[in-house]
C-alpha cells in the first residue's frame, strides 16, 4: 500500500479543508423540483413576468385619477356655487376638483364633446340637443332650473306680448339663450325682425332692467346669481312673468316641467311674490365623458346627493338626484349607483383604501384563479410528453421482441437486431428530467434484456 498523498498533493480545496459541492442553478432546481424542460422553465418564468407586468400596469392605469375638472358657469352663479360645495365634499376624500368657468350650459355641453378640452364633467341643462348622443353619459338629473323672466310696464301673460321689445336673453354660449330662442320662436318672435334681442350676461341685463335701458330679461340659475334674481324680485317697478300658458310649454317641449313659486315665498312680510306664479325650467344634470372612472362617477352622485338632496323652493327631499333621461343615456355606472349605492368597499373604507382594495380584487384575484390552473397543468403536460416518448420505445420494443421470437431466418434477425441497436441508440440520445430516471433507466435495461434473450436464444 502506498503512502497517503502530502497535503500540497491534495486539490486545493481538500488542502484548506473545505470540498466544493456543485450547486444547481435556479433553472435547474425548477426544472427538476416541477418536471419542466430548461426551456420551457424560461418559457414559464417570461409568461409569469409579462402577467405580472402587465397587471401591474393595470393595476396603476385602473387607480381613480385624484383630479379632475368640473367645467360649470360664470363665477358668482348657481352652477359655480354648486361647483365649489362638490369641490368641498370631494376634497375630504382627497380628490381635488379643479373649477372652470364658462358661460353656461352650451359651452359645458361643447367643452364635453371636444376632446381637446381637459374636462370630465360638467352642467349641462335639459333640451340643448337635437337627439341621443353616445360621446357622452349622464349621471342623472340634479335639479330643476326655472326660467325666470323679468319685465317693466304693465303686467303681460304670454311671451309673445314681448314682440318689438328690447330683450336681454343671455350671453352666447348659455343654456339660457338656447331655450330662450326657442320659446320665444315658438311665439313667432325671431332675431332679425322687430324685436331687439341682446346678448348680455346676467349682471349687466340686470342693471340695464333696473335703469331702464332694457324692456325684459331672461335669467336661469347657470348664469345668474341668486343675489341677482332676489334683487329684481323684490324691486318695484319689476314684474316676474306668470307662465299661463305653462301646461302648453311641457307639452310642447317635453324637457320642461311646470314649477310653482308660491305666493309670499321671497318675502312673507312684504307678500312677494303677491300671487302664486307658474313658472317653466328644464331639469340639469350631471353630463361627464364615458371613460370617467366609476370611483369618481360614485363620488361625484354622493356630493350631488349631498348638495341637492335636501328639499328646495321647487323640489321635495330626496328628489334629486334622480336617474332621469332626457339627451343623454344614464350611465352604467350611475344607473348601479342609483339602484344599490356605492360600491361594497366604497361603502365601508376610505377613498383611498377602497380604491386599492377593489383594484387589488379586480386585477390580481382572477389572475391568480387564472394563472394557478395554467402553471400547475405545464408541470403535467411536461410529463406526459416525456413519458410519450418512452412510451413510444416501449411500444417499438414489444414489437420487435415479438418479432425476433417468431423470426427464423439468421438474416432477418440480424435485420431486427440492427432496428433494435435503432432504438438503443434513440434511447441514448434522449434527455429526460431526474424524476423519471427510473422510467428511462428502465427502458434501457430492458433494452439490454431483450439482447440478451436474443443472444441466448439463437434461431434452430
């Protein structure tokens, strides 16, 4: 026996005491632990990266923006006032609401249809399009908005005593203007002709009324202030006109209802108005763009219900908002609002919390029930495929044994025995996970088997 090697003899490793023992890699631990081919480890490991790309973007993309703008009437208005109390409540929830100012209803309504124009939702009144559009949704009505018309002189019962009048009907790109022109076409009245019709804002129509300079003036809430309206209602000289024919009008145009301004409402002590006065108004609603998210859509209905909730002049409590349809088609989402209330998390979490929750339920719970059966079949699949493969040599075996038993011409055999150094040699080449070595390893004993009994067993 030869004497043991001196340490400088030995591997480096031994001489410092310590042995490398390989380690696999990470494809080669998934690929052995899982029974998938080292391809199709990275085919799996990309598949479950880009899910995993892709539904994290989803899942930032799919977040309520936390601003938006509400394009709403000139400042000082009723549509502006509205516009800041939504901002209020919207605020506590940490959605900042941006106000932009504008002449009324018909510039909201052509700020909403131009993309161009960084807007989500707006006021917009009843009866300012000719049908259904599909470029924009409602989130239902908010309110009733009268049409007040205040006129000197003597007292008048229909808007066609205003022929050859100076009127002022409201500043261009109002909703006021738009409804005005239309009802006072339907009394023959049109621009152009005898009547002079003057397109003020609703502060100068006003003072121009007081002073004078003016026969008659049309105000509604989206351009006017309600300091405006009390002013003329209790100046003397001023009468506020008493729609006779107000049946007639909603008949007529079916975006309008009747409202009635009790007598004594404005002031009691003074008794104005001094009569009950009828009075004609479309509804306003809530227009927003189709894409709004349905997070804000139901943060938007809870201030409109917040705001225009509680009873008013010409509305009973709980009224508005209402899912009432005039142009625009109620939204989905308003329409599931209007029906159960805000969303389950929204009801009972935080803005914030809510809207991470119910996107984290949206976006990662189906793609995990999806993505959990896909990748626990790869692994099965994998495995059928190789055990095919050696089933198939099996198969090709079973035959040529039988074959080679029944065979007794020496040439023939030695024919068959080639075909089965065919097979070895395929058997050789395969390559196969660990966990079936025992099914490969087999295969090739077999192989070996079969051989034997041939060469034990030579032809008579």
């Amino acid at each position: 026996m030869s004497q043991s090697k001196k340490s400088g003899d030995l591997p480096p490793q031994a001489a410092t005491g310590k042995l490398s023992i390989p380690v696999p890699n990470i494809l080669t631990m998934i690929t052995e632990s899982f029974g998938i081919s080292r391809a199709g480890t990275v085919g799996v490991v990309v598949l479950i990266c880009l899910v995993l790309i892709g539904a994290v973007c989803f899942f930032f993309y799919s977040a309520p923006p936390s601003t938006m703008t509400i394009t709403s009437g000139p400042e000082g208005s009723i549509f502006y006032t509205n516009a800041f109390k939504y901002s209020n409540i919207l605020k506590l929830q940490g959605v900042k609401l941006k106000i932009l100012t504008s002449q009324g209803s018909l510039e909201n309504l052509q700020r909403l249809d131009d993309r161009a124009v960084k807007v989500e939702v707006g006021f917009v009144q009843g009866g300012l399009t000719n049908g259904v559009t599909d470029k924009l949704v409602s989130l239902g009505s908010i309110s009733y908005q009268p049409l007040l018309v205040f006129y000197r002189g003597v007292p008048i019962e229909s808007l066609s005593d205003l022929t050859g009048k100076r009127l002022a009907i409201g500043p261009v790109g109002s909703g006021t203007r738009t409804l005005v022109l239309t009802l006072l076409g339907a009394n023959g009245i049109k621009p152009g002709e005898s009547t002079t019709l003057l397109d003020w804002e609703s502060e100068e129509a006003a003072k121009a009324l007081l002073d004078g300079t003016v026969d008659a003036v049309f105000l509604m809430g989206e351009d006017a202030s309600t300091a405006i309206m009390r002013k003329l209602l209790v100046a003397t000289d001023i009468h506020l006109l008493n729609f006779a024919q107000a049946e007639a009008y909603t008949w007529r145009f079916s975006y309008l209802s009747v409202l009635k301004l009790p007598q004594g409402t404005i002031d009691l002590g003074r008794n104005i108005p001094t009569q009950d006065v009828y009075l004609i108004g479309p509804t306003v609603e809530l227009i927003a763009r189709k894409n709004l998210h349905p997070a804000l859509s139901d943060l938007l209905l809870e201030a409109a219900r917040e705001v225009h909730g509680n009873a008013g002049l010409f509305q009973r409590k709980g009224e508005f908002p209402a899912a009432i349809e005039h142009d625009f088609h109620i939204s989905a989402d308003a329409a599931r609002f209007y029906r159960s209330g805000k969303s389950f998390f929204y009801r009972y979490l935080p803005f914030w919390l809510a809207s991470l929750t119910s996107r984290i339920v949206v976006v990662f719970i189906p793609m995990l029930v999806i993505m959990i059966p896909i990748l626990r079949s790869i692994p099965k699949l994998y495995r059928w495929r190789n055990q095919s493969r050696i089933y198939r040599r099996y198969r090709a075996l079973l035959v040529l044994e039988k074959e080679l038993f029944k065979e007794p011409d020496a040439e023939k055999r030695q024919h068959l025995l080639k075909r089965l150094d065919e097979i070895q040699n395929e058997v050789n080449k395969m390559k196969v996970p660990a966990f079936l070595a025992d099914q490969f390893y087999g295969l090739r004993g077999h192989i070996d088997f079969v051989r034997q009994i041939m060469n034990d067993n030579p032809p008579h």
